[in-house]
C-alpha cells in the first residue's frame, strides 16, 4: 500500500508536506507519519507565524520593561531578574573568600618587600609629627634659663683669666658648640625601647602597613571580587571603578590623620607633662598608636562607600539619612571633641570632614540607591486594588442583601 501525499496548512501559511514512510504496510504507522511533521518544518511554520504578526496572543517584546511591567526608566533592570550563573553554595563562598585572602596576602607580602627598604625613611617620616612638638615645646618653655650660656660664657673667661689664660676665642666656641649640641637634642626628642628587637620589629610593622597602602587598589579590587558574585549584571561594571575609588578614599582618610589629626593631637597629649613629669614616648607604643589611627581615619574615609552598598541593598535611603542628619551631626562633634585639644577651631576642623562625609554619603544614596518613586507608585496602585476589591464585595452584599429585605 503507497502512501498518499498530504499536507497540512499551518494558519494560513504556505502548506507543510508531511513525512511519508512507504517502507511500512502497517496503516496506523501510515496515519502517524501523515500527522506528524518534521522539526525542521514545525521550525519554518514557526518562524513564519512570527513573521505574520503571532496572532493576538503574541508575548510583548523581553526589553520593554522591567520584570515587574513598569516602564525600565533606570537602566538598571528589576530586582527580579534572574541571573544566568545561577546561586553559589556556602562551601564555594568560602572556598572563593580562601582564594581572595591567599591573593591578597601575597600582594601584602610583595609590597612589604618592596618597601622595607624604604623602612628608614617612613620612620623619620613618622616620627616628624611628633619631633615637631618636642621643637614647639622647647620654644615656648626651654630647659634652660634664658642668659645661661652668657653666664657660662663670663664665668668661664672668669676661671681661665685666674689661672693666667687668655683665650677668649676658645671660649666662645666651646660654649657655642655646647648649646647647639643641647638644642639639637632637645629638639630631636628621645624614644625609648627597651625590648633589644623592638627597633628591627617597628621596621618591619612600617615596611608591612607601607606596603598595604601600595597595593591597596589590588585589595580592595579582591575584595569587589568577592563580593561581585551577589550583584546583578549591571552592578559588577562599577567592581573596577570602585576598587580605585575605596584606595584613594583610604589613602586619603590616612593623609588627613598624618597632616590634620596628628599635630594637634600630639600637641594636646604632650601638654599634660609637667616639671615632675616628663613626656618619653615608648618606641613601640608611638608607633602603634600612630598606625591604629590612620587606618581609623582611612576606614572613616570610606563612609561614603559604605553608604552607597547600602543603598544598594535598599537598606537606607537618601530621605531617611537626613531625617537623621542632626544625629550624625552630634556624634561628629562628640568624636572631634574626644579626639582634639579642647578649642573649637580644632574641633571644628576634625568635625567638619565627619559631616562633610556623612552629606556624600547622602548625594550617593540619592543617585545611586533603588529608585523609590517606582516601588511607591506600585504600593499604591497594590493598595487601590485591594481597596476595589473590598468596595466591590461590600456592594455585592448589599445587593443580596437588598431582595432579602424586600421579601421580608
């Protein structure tokens, strides 16, 4: 028995030959191969179906929206997007978290390197601050009494004349000689250490935050990294920017403690010793304590950066950081206060970076937090829909209610 040569016409369209099999003398296998068209056929019939329109149920284009059906005004997509790369499982968090450290302590451990022969120098460089106020201090309040090298200066011309010399000139100079060595002392400032390795260790903690801040744009470019797994497609192009920004911040959080914090609070500290007591710093205690705030005033820096991840998540908000404005405005002066000399220019000039910080932080949360008006807008038009829902259940209950009373 041949098969008959069929076709089937796909709404309208050209018609589709159908698969014949003349090789089999079943007819139920005929009646299938009749009914049943080959892929690449249904592929064309579909392709030209898409051409002719799709018909009234054809879906709107992927790109006309966000996913909730509101207008993408943003750029940004929606939170509901669904990402391609699908969820990481807490064991490869942690084994990605274990690859970012190794990275980035090697990168550490290379700028250390690098740096330590440096080490010198960034010490006399930290050191400066702090040898200023022993200058300053020796100005306004010298260890010796004023006229007492001419005293000297007489009473040994006195002394030498008795025993029969005439050397005036030698005289001079050794007393010129002997108050520059003074004040040259005086001025240096002395540091103690009594651990025999604490100088060679205070090198290498130098040579080790020396090299942190060299190769603090690759940190904090791992740290991105790290976090850039639980962003959206159109988040991850800022990784590279801000891992520049978040060092330069850093960097720039540091500079403000060395040059701003740093004369005025050793200044305050200083001024506590007295004639019965005087002010030694500790070799290895300075230099801690030198350390610990710079990278205070780094991390401080990065207020602004923390802000905007916020902002991100939906956390805060730009109208809610300024309703709490005057909070950060006093906790800004309470920090400036605990942490310059007790004037209020001073203060006023370690507040002033806090508050000017913490207004960045609101501008960032402003242009590049979630968009409000859009999640406004459809709480809005959520509640106005449950709202005709009730209105629309209360009416119907009194039109029942209606013919009821009436039969009554």
């Amino acid at each position: 028995m041949s098969a008959k040569d069929d076709v089937k016409k796909v709404d309208g369209e050209e018609p589709v030959d159908v698969v014949e099999n003349s090789s089999s003398d079943d007819p139920s296998l005929e009646e299938d191969d009749q009914a049943v068209a080959t892929e690449s056929e249904l592929a064309e019939a579909e392709t030209a179906l898409s051409e002719s329109g799709g018909g009234d149920g054809a879906e709107p284009p992927a790109n006309s929206g966000d996913a909730d059906g509101y207008p993408d005004t943003d750029d940004e997509g929606d939170e509901e997007e669904v990402e391609e790369e699908g969820n990481m499982s807490l064991l490869d968090h942690l084994a990605e978290l274990r690859i970012r450290l190794t990275r980035s302590f090697i990168a550490v451990a290379v700028g250390m390197v690098a740096c330590y022969g440096f080490a010198d120098k960034m010490f006399n460089i930290l050191m400066e601050p702090m040898i200023k106020v022993f200058q300053d201090r020796m100005a306004d309040k010298p260890m010796l009494p004023v006229g007492f090298f001419d005293d000297l200066r007489q009473a040994l011309g006195q002394v030498l004349a008795e025993k029969g010399f005439q050397h005036s000139e030698q005289v001079d100079l050794f007393v010129n000689a002997l108050q520059q060595s003074l004040m040259q002392v005086a001025q240096e400032g002395h540091f103690q250490y009594t651990y025999p390795a604490e100088a060679f260790f205070s090198h290498i903690k130098i040579a080790i935050v020396a090299g942190l801040f060299l190769v603090s744009p690759y940190v904090f470019a791992q740290i991105w990294g790290f976090i850039a797994p639980g962003l959206y497609a159109h988040e991850r192009k800022w990784m590279i920017p801000m891992a520049i920004i978040s060092a330069l911040f850093f960097t720039a959080g540091a500079m403000f403690g060395y040059f701003i914090v740093f004369p005025y609070g050793f200044e305050f500290f200083a001024s506590f010793s007295t004639d019965g007591i005087q002010f030694t710093p500790k070799l290895n205690e300075y230099l801690s304590f030198c350390l610990k705030l710079l990278f205070a005033f780094g991390f401080v820096f990065e207020l602004p950066l923390f802000i905007f991840f916020l902002a991100r998540m939906g956390m805060v908000s730009s109208s809610g950081l300024r309703k709490k404005r005057k909070y950060a405005i006093l906790i800004g002066f309470v920090m400036a206060a605990i942490l310059t000399p007790p004037d209020p220019f001073t203060q006023c000039l370690m507040a002033g970076p806090l508050i000017i910080l913490y207004e960045v932080g609101i501008w960032v949360a402003y242009f590049f937090g979630k968009k409000e008006e859009r999640h406004l807008q459809r709480q809005a038009e959520e509640e106005a829909a449950r709202q005709a829902e009730m209105d629309a259940a209360a009416e119907e209950g009194e039109e029942e209610s209606e013919p009821e009373a009436k039969k009554a």
